[in-house]
C-alpha cells in the first residue's frame, strides 16, 4: 500500500484529501496523458497492440504525484 504523507496542522485530514484527490486524477489515465499528448486515447490503444513499454519520471509521477523533478520526461520503448 503506498502512502502519501503532506504537512499540515491537520496532517490526518490533509493526507486523506490528498490521497482520494490523487486517486481521482490517476484512476484515468487518458487525463493525466492529456496534459502531454494530444490523442491519449490513440496511444493507448498502440501501447496495447504493439507491446510498447513506457518508462521515465513521468511514469513515477503518475504513481506517486509530485515525485518528479521539474523537467520529466517519457521513455517510450517498441
């Protein structure tokens, strides 16, 4: 289970809000791909048929929020 941990006077409620926030922006990946590509939807389905495997600091991003430095990038691999 990952857990994501901000300060605050309320450090309890404030780790939950941030939590369930980051849940509902990357429980959708064609959001967050959004802000980088211009046909989301189009590249996942290549992804899917092509076996192409993404890495890089985007990647890490969008599992732990906030964890990329401020130029990231995709590594994408065919």
């Amino acid at each position: 289970m990952l857990m994501l941990y901000i300060k605050g006077k309320d450090s309890i409620v404030n780790k939950l809000i941030f939590m369930l926030e980051a849940y509902r922006e990357r429980k959708n990946p064609v959001r967050y791909l959004r802000l980088y590509f211009t046909n989301p939807k189009g590249l996942l389905n290549i992804i899917a048929e092509v076996n192409i495997y993404i890495s890089g600091s985007c990647v890490i991003d969008y599992f732990v929020p906030s964890s990329a430095e401020p130029y990231f990038d995709f590594n994408i691999y065919v």
